[in-house]
C-alpha cells in the first residue's frame, strides 16, 4: 500500500524534527529517514511518466533513476525559498527520470525534437488533407523548401517511418 505523502512538514511533527535534525546537524540517519518518508511520492511521479512512455521502458528503471532525484532533492532543498519539498521534489525527480531516458536515447536531441515536430505536423495534415500527406506538403507545413526537408529531415525513400504512417510501397 502506498501512502499519500500531502502533509505538510509543519503539521507532521516528526517530519519537522527530521528536517531540522538534517539541515542542523547534517545527521545521515535524518536524510535516510526523509529520502524513505519521501520515496512513495518519487514512485508516484515515476509511475505518472511511466504512463506516457512505451512499454518497453521498465518501471524499475525509471524508479531507480527517481530515487537518485529524490536523494539530490533532500539534499538541495532550501526551505528559506518558500517552495513546498513535494513541488520541488516533483521536478527533481522528473528531471533526473527524464535525464535517465535521455541518455539511453540513441536519438540526438535537436534530431528527437526534429522529428517530434515532423510527427505532429504528419499527424496535423492527415487530419486537415484525409490522406497521406506528400513531401512537399509536408516541406511546406514545416515552412522549409524541398531540400531543406530531405537535408533535415531525412525526406525520401530512406526517411525515418513514423509511429502511424503507412511505409510506402512501389504501388503508392
């Protein structure tokens, strides 16, 4: 069973003596006790990824990859900038599961971003034409000429097939 971690640190007495035994006395056994309070509420991010990401990527991996966020959250934090630790931890637990996913990506990021912007624009003139889109209409819609489309986007027989689309065949 899961426990919801939504008490703040002030309402939770014994939470408030683990931060303050941590920040004060930088006692291990404190930041041990918080990163274990916390980890359910890492595992509850790494789930909300998990959700959006293929099924080929392992819930373990992406709990592994939260606890080193969650680690460097209890760490870092600085109660004196007015963030409540659930919102500061949500980012760094996301930050340090999609930095993980990142770097088993064999994908660049500026070519990812490339053809995470191909897919949508495909996916957007499908819609709007009620047909497979042709490369200059999909040149066009990302505002570059046909060259530029098969320079940066890899257009032609070669191109990447994207999630959805029909591979072209010698009849189409």
């Amino acid at each position: 069973m899961v426990k919801k971690v939504i008490v703040e640190k002030e309402e939770n007495p014994t939470l408030r003596r683990l931060w303050s035994e941590y920040r004060d006395d930088e006692r291990i056994e404190a930041r041990n006790a918080l990163i274990e309070y916390y980890r359910p509420f890492a595992n509850m991010v790494a789930r909300r990824l998990k959700s959006k990401l293929p099924r080929s990527v392992e819930y373990g991996d992406l709990e592994s990859a939260g606890d080193v966020g969650l680690i460097q959250a209890v760490q870092k934090f600085d109660p004196s900038r007015g963030v409540p630790f659930e919102a500061f931890c949500n980012y760094r637990v996301r930050g340090a599961i999609i930095d993980e996913l990142r770097r088993h990506d064999w994908v660049p990021r500026p070519m990812r971003t490339r053809l995470n912007r191909l897919k949508q624009v495909v996916q957007e003139l499908r819609s709007e034409l009620e047909r497979e889109p042709s490369e200059p209409e999909i040149a066009a819609a990302l505002g570059v000429d046909l060259e530029e489309y098969h320079q940066k986007y890899g257009g032609g027989r070669d191109a990447p097939v994207l999630a959805g689309s029909k591979v072209p065949t010698d009849e189409s």
